[in-house]
C-alpha cells in the first residue's frame, strides 16, 4: 500500500469533522531485517518522507532521562526502511566536525538534522554544528557551523534541545545556561535553507536552585516561551511542595524575558505544558491546580497569551468534579486530597477552536539499595512505573467537555521504562492511544481509541504467543491511522507498521 504522507499537524480538527461509521482492519508489517546491529539496542523513528522513515540507533538509550550518561562512549547508526517495512541502508552517524560530540538529531525539512558541539574552553565559546542526511543516505551538509554562544565558567551548560516550529518552517536550538544568581537564555533559530536567522539571549532572573524549567516552546515567529517552577519564599511551603509555576516570554531578537505568574500557593500547580496555538495566535498553558478549599480539591488550567503582543496573560481556572473527578481517583492516590500530582501532562494537542485534549499519564520512580552480601557490594535499583492513562477534550474556554481513563499497569527495573507508557495518533475522527498490555513474555499490544464524543473502544492489535513488544515512546505517525515504530520480535529489535 502506498502512504501519502501525513503532515502532523500539532493543531486538529479531531472534534470538528464527523465520525465515519466504517473502521479498517488493522495490520501489522514487520521488517525482514533487524534494527540491533551490533551493540545498537535502542532505536527511535525520528521521522518520514513520501518514501520511507528514517531510524536513528544507539547503543544508548535514546531520549531517557539519562540521555546524556555516556555521551562521549556514545554510538549512533541512521537507517532507512521503506513503507514495506523494507531496509534501503544504514550508515554510522558520526560528527562532521571533527572533535565534535553529538549532542541531538531531529526530522527538519524532510530531512535529518545532527547537531554537534564543542566547548571551546580557551575562548569561552559553545559552539554548534550541523549535519543534514537526506534519504539516500548522503550527508548533504557536514560540519556547517551553525553557530556559537558564550558562557561563564562557572555556570553549567544543559544538553541543547532542538525545538521544530509549529509551522515546520524553523528549527530553534535552545540552550539553558545555569548560574547561582540568574539562568541565560541562548536561542538559534535556522530557516530551511539551514542559515541561522536569529541568535540571541536573554536573562532569567532565578539561580538553578530557585528555577527548574519543566517545559519550553517557540512561535514561528520566533518568540521563546520557558515554562518552570519557582521556589517558594515561604519555608514552609516549600517542604510541602507545592509548585508555583512561572512562564517566561522572550520575544525573537529582544533579550528583555518578561514574567508570568501562572499560580500562586492557594492553587499549587501539579503539572503544567506550554503549546503554541498556531491558527489562533496564542501561547497556551494548560495545567492541573490542586485546591483544598473546593469539593473537587483540584482542576484544570487554561491560561493564554497573545503572540507577538503586550497583552496580559489571560487565565481561567475550572474545578474537576463528577465522573472526570472519580476517574482520576485509583487505589494508589485515592486517599491524598491532591489526586492529580501522580499525572504528568504527557501530550497537549490543540483544537481548531482554541481548545485542547491533554493526555496525561500516572508516571513515577521508586528508588532503593540493598546490600548484596554474595557480591558484598551495594546496588541502587530504579522502579519505573507507567500507570493509567487520563484524556481531557477542553473548548477553547478551558471548560471540560468529555474525559477518559484508560487503565493499566506498567512496572520495570533499571530499564528507562522502555516498553512503558503509550504512542499515539491523531486524525479528523478519533485519537488511537497504543500500548504494551503486559510487558512480560504473555505481552499484547493493545489500541485504545476514542472518538470526538470521548467514546472509547478497545481494539487487540496483536495477541498473546505474537510476541511483538513495543517501544512506545519511540514511534512517529505516519498516515492518518497508521504508526512506524521499533519492536522486539523474537528477541531482535525489528521495525513494524501498525494500521488502524
């Protein structure tokens, strides 16, 4: 079958167009040759053309939240797979400037970007470069110096992170720089044509110990939006943690960072996403608030801000009761009267009308050590666990229209939580949420879908004695009901295609 490509928009009419009575048959494609060439375990869809995907490997694990453990022991291998699920090629990914450590790749203008840096000790400089691949395999650009930025010395120099605009039209490379007094701000932003059109910097009035950055997003006009949480001046409420969240705007070639207060300790922030509404011109944050004065003791935040003005943050705040309320009270928080801090936000998609579905999900770490008295040594474990799933649809007032739980189970040990949580696609009908039923060997990969109603159906993709397991966090959309995405089948990582 051939795909025409689906352009992913961040913005969809899921709630607009109306549902097709007649759903396909899904189908499974498993590629004939295997993604873990030697030592390369971990794999991740970076993005598609008309033809193919383009699949970056590692012998690390790719986007964890140790993703910068190891960097200089760090292999990356770029491989290409036809919608037939077919390989074309694989080739090393290696820095194009020589002395270069890879810091990032991405799915840029049809094509995949690496971005490379140096510390450059003597001059003070971080400088960054890239290369670009295109789908034969060929580095259509190698070691272009796409730009530099200075820095103190006894600041710290978070990992870039590359930021595609809502547009497609722009890449932004955003670096955090952090002090004790304030954080500096270093933003680059390149056009298609791969020319940096805008570099500058701008300073946050909050040391690392006062600020921690949760989120971040640009505008296509390149105006920078930082979304973090403050510490408490109160003692007090800080040992409580309770989380006041902040966002900053930095508009495109001004260093001046201007503050908005997003809530305050009546209303403690659980978690909060930053979204750029493209078609209506806004900076969206939406969040969940707990509040103990309120029956509900908690609800959802819809705050705007106009892009590209000096208009105020516009902010509305809306209580969850009823059946959204119960849904998001299971057996492991149902007696702490804040439910909702055990659900980061994982996804916000807008709507055409200005509002939003947020999909969150019950994710959390347990840490312990114990003493081995065989080997007479220490060891530190890490229990990840990705539990129920939670939808919101919102109009564009912030009010709750429909939720949904989806509920399941999800523990591992010392892995990154790599078969956990879900991937998920979007399109005029419906949203589809996948995941791993049971990560053990009796695993079945399972679609959750619900329609623009809140609807929900449950559809089996694979089933018990298959033995295809899913990397959830690792696949791209590529059709309108259609997901690319690494698995492991048969003990070897391949790359399958999922239809719905």
């Amino acid at each position: 079958m051939k795909f025409k490509i689906f352009r992913y928009l961040v913005i969809v009419s899921i709630l607009v167009i109306a549902l097709s009575a007649t759903t396909k048959a899904q189908t499974v494609i498993i590629s004939s040759d295997p993604l873990d060439f030697t030592g390369m375990d971990y794999a991740a869809v970076q993005g598609a053309d008309e033809e193919g995907v383009f699949v970056v490997h590692s012998n690390l694990p790719l986007e964890s939240d140790r993703d910068r453990v190891g960097l200089r022991n760090r292999k990356y291998q770029l491989s290409y797979y036809n919608y037939g699920m077919k390989r074309r090629w694989t080739i090393p990914l290696v820095a194009g400037y020589d002395g270069a450590a890879i810091e990032g790749v991405t799915f840029f203008n049809n094509k995949l970007l690496v971005l490379s840096t140096i510390i450059d000790k003597g001059q003070n400089k971080y400088k960054l470069f890239i290369d670009v691949y295109n789908n034969k395999g060929k580095a259509e650009i190698t070691g272009k110096n796409a730009t530099s930025f200075a820095y103190t010395k006894s600041n710290s120099l978070e990992k870039p992170r590359l930021i595609n605009s809502p547009g497609k039209n722009s890449l932004a490379i955003y670096i955090n720089e952090l002090g004790d007094q304030f954080q500096t701000i270093n933003i680059a932003l390149l056009d298609t044509n791969y020319t940096v059109t805008l570099s500058h910097r701008g300073k946050v009035n909050y040391g690392d110990r006062d600020l921690l950055v949760t989120d971040y997003n640009i505008a296509d006009n390149g105006e920078f939006y930082l979304l973090g949480m403050i510490k408490d001046p109160d003692p007090i409420k800080e040992k409580k943690k309770q989380r006041i969240y902040t966002l900053f705007a930095m508009k495109a070639g001004s260093e001046e960072v201007k503050e908005y207060k997003i809530n305050d300790s009546s209303r403690p922030m659980t978690e909060a996403a930053i979204t750029v509404d493209k078609v209506n011109g806004n900076a969206v944050v939406t969040g969940f608030y707990a509040d103990k004065t309120s029956f509900s003791g908690s609800g959802l935040l819809f705050a705007k801000l106009k892009i590209g003005s000096d208009d105020p943050l516009e902010i509305k705040y809306y209580p969850i009761g009823g059946d959204a309320q119960i849904k998001l009270v299971g057996e492991r928080n149902s007696g702490v009267g804040i439910s909702l801090f055990s659900y980061p936000i994982q996804k916000v998609v807008l709507r055409n009308d200005g509002g939003a579905i947020i999909i969150a999900e019950a994710v959390y770490l347990s840490e312990y050590s114990y003493y081995d008295y065989f080997t007479q040594s220490f060891s530190h474990r890490i229990e990840y666990h990705f539990d129920n799933i939670v939808t919101f649809s919102v109009n564009n007032e912030g009010e709750i229209e429909w939720s949904q739980m989806i509920r399941k189970e999800q523990t591992s040990l010392d892995d990154f939580g790599l078969y956990s949580s879900f991937d998920n696609y979007l399109n005029s009908n419906e949203m589809g949420i996948l995941y791993n039923k049971d990560i053990g060997r009796n695993n079945e990969i399972t679609a959750v879908i619900i329609n623009k109603t809140g609807q929900q159906t449950i559809k089996r993709i694979t089933k018990i004695g298959d033995n295809i397991t899913i990397l959830p966090r690792a696949g791209k959309q590529i059709d309108e009901s259609a997901i690319v995405i690494p698995a492991i089948s048969k003990k070897r990582l391949h790359l399958i295609q999922i239809e719905l």
